[in-house]
C-alpha cells in the first residue's frame, strides 16, 4: 500500500461515482488509502470500469475489478507516492543490444563480403545494426504510443542482448508499470506493433536481396580461394523464390546473401515469436487475453516446440521468460475479450503461420 492516504472528501467523493456506475451491495474501508466494493453480478461492467479507470486515474487511484467466491470484487487503492524504477539497468541491457548487434553484423559481414572491399564491410555493418535497432524501436514505439494514448505510465523496456554468430538479440520484454484496463486493450497492441515490425523487416530483406551478390563458380574461386567447397543448402522458401525471382541466378551460379538478409531474418523471427503465445512477450500477454489459463499453458508448450525447429536458442529463452514469472493479469479481469479481438487474434495467429512456413524454416544459411 502507499504511505499516501486519501482524504474524507475524497473518499466520499469515489464512493458516489462508484455507486452511480455499479450496483453495490457492500463497502469495506481498508484503513485510509484502500476501499472495497462488493458489486451485484449479472452486468456489462467493460464501458463502466472504463470510466471508472479515467475518473480515478489523474487522482493518482486505481481500481481493480476481480471475481470472488463471494461475487465480484471492486478494489481501489492509491499508487501516489509508488517509488518509480530507476533506468540504470535497462540502459545497460539496451547498449549490450547494441553491442551484440554490431559485432554480430561486423562478422557476417567480415566473412561474406570481406573479400570484396573494406568500406563495403563497414557499410553493410552499419545497415545490418540500424535495420535490426529500428526493427526494435518500432515495437517499443508501439508500445509507448499506446500507453500515451491511454494514459497509462510508460512501460520500462528491457532489451535483450544475444550472442553473436547465435542470434544477436532476442528482442525486448516490456514491464509495464501499470496492467491493462482490460482483455481488449492488453490484446490491441500486438497487431500495431507486428505491422510494425513486419514493415522494417521486409525493408531490411529488399535492401539486404539488393546487396546480395550473384557470382560464377570462377569469380567465386577468385575471391573466396581455389578450395571453395559449394554445397547445396536450402533457404526459406520464400527467400528463394525472391531470390530466384529477382537475382536469376544460373544453375552454376554461387550466390552470396548479404548479411542484411540474415537482419531480415532475425526480424521476422522476433515478429513471429512475438505473436505465438510465450510468457512475458507480447505474445503471451495477447494469448492470455483470449486463451484461458490452462489453454494457454498448453500454447506455450506447443509454442516452444515448434520454435526449436526453428532456432534452438530462441527456444531456450522462450522457456525462461514463459515460467520464470507469470502474466500480469488487467485491471478487470472480468470482462472477456471482444469477438471481434478473437477473430483477429486467429488472423494473427495465420500471419505467424505463413512468415515461419515461408521466410523462417529452415533457418536462413549465411551462403549458399
């Protein structure tokens, strides 16, 4: 509880509009900075606790709507006074994103194109850094977005830092300082964010399919040594088909992706696995609208599954993040998502579909 207690009048004053917005059956006082109402089931509280939340809010009061053996619950408490988190860690963990990014961009670079020149190195690492730190902003600008928009506080953004020739970053988790008013607005955020982050990483796969270079098995030798070994290895198909489709590569050719392809890569498949369900991801917080608690216990198992066909270590993280903590539940817990949310989310869930069958499995090679 905060120290912050709430005065008589103002007491006096959440009770009414309460009562005008709610059917209450009891009042409990807890001490001076917390109520409690018990309120009559059989209602559409969604709109309702909706305008409770902006009446209280600017007062520095949140409410809570939650079910109970004895009924429906309404909890108000203060949040004046709650100590704020400090941003020395996440600026840590976002320059190690960085890093990691970088070096990891530095070396694909240096291995593929190293050869050709040393300003197209840099060049390339550059790009490669910018392309996946925008891919990255563009989420967390979401998510920023929405909370001002709502006028919820910021969220504090952890990004994580990878391992370089592994996979560089595995994206962001948000810790909001603040839950969802309901199951809708904790859905509505990741469509925004996905068309957001899909919109950077096809960017990054045109820019990364004109840096891509088509040699003959001569040129190859020449750049690369006489004992170059090609062996056939497969790309995702959709990869291919852009490659075959824009590049035309003969059937002897040897074809160099750019490790801007690869960026393009990791996008997508930080977008896919921020859709499918995965505790404390985005994608876990739209599952738990939608799925109860149970099924979506069974939709991370199934989700950690198929990423390891994926890429190993994502699903090692997503292992972690989904039984390290739990879900933040909304301020209403009670009310369910909107049908219309539903059929988005299964929408959602078919875009994840096509991105891992087409761009992501089998995981993208550096050259082949």
């Amino acid at each position: 509880m905060s120290p912050f207690r709430m005065a008589t009048s103002e007491v006096s004053e959440v009770e009414r509009y309460v009562r005008e917005k709610f059917n209450v059956k009891e009042v409990y006082y807890k001490g001076s900075d917390a109520l409690e109402f018990s309120i009559a089931e059989g209602d559409a509280y969604k709109e309702k606790f909706e305008d409770l939340v902006r009446f209280l809010r600017p007062k520095g009061l949140l409410p809570a709507l939650r079910s109970t053996d004895g009924g429906l619950a309404l909890y108000i408490e203060s949040t004046r006074g709650r100590l704020k988190r400090k941003m020395f860690l996440p600026v840590i963990f976002f320059v190690a994103t960085i890093l990691t990014v970088t070096v990891d961009g530095w070396i694909r670079a240096y291995s593929l194109t190293g050869s050709f020149s040393s300003s197209r190195v840099l060049l390339d690492t550059a790009l490669y850094a910018i392309f996946i730190m925008a891919f990255l902003g563009s989420r967390a600008a979401v998510h920023y977005m929405t909370c001002r928009r709502d006028g919820r506080p910021l969220p504090t953004p952890y990004f994580v830092p990878g391992f370089p020739t592994v996979m560089p970053t595995f994206g962001a988790v948000y810790v909001p300082a603040e839950p969802a008013v309901n199951r809708d607005s904790q859905f509505e955020l990741e469509p925004l964010a996905t068309v957001a982050g899909l919109a950077v990483a096809a960017l990054a796969l045109g820019v990364g399919l004109l840096d891509t270079q088509v040699l003959t098995q001569q040129a190859a030798a020449g750049i690369f040594g006489a004992n170059l070994t090609l062996v056939p290895l497969q790309v995702p198909a959709g990869i291919q088909l852009l490659i075959g489709s824009y590049l035309h590569p003969a059937s002897q050719s040897v074809v160099v992706l750019s490790p801007l392809v690869y960026a393009s890569w990791i996008c997508f498949m930080i977008s896919f696995v921020s859709i499918i369900p995965s505790r404390q991801l985005d994608g876990g917080n739209t599952a738990s609208a939608v799925l109860s608690a149970r099924n979506l216990t069974i939709a991370v198992l199934v989700t950690l599954f198929v990423v390891v066909f994926v890429d190993l270590w994502m699903a090692f993280f997503l292992f972690f993040v989904s039984w390290s903590t739990r879900t933040l539940q909304p301020l209403d817990s009670v009310s369910r998502t909107s049908r219309r949310n539903v059929y988005l989310y299964v929408a959602l869930l078919c875009v994840a579909a096509v991105v891992y069958l087409v761009l992501l499995y089998p995981p993208l090679p550096t050259t082949y």
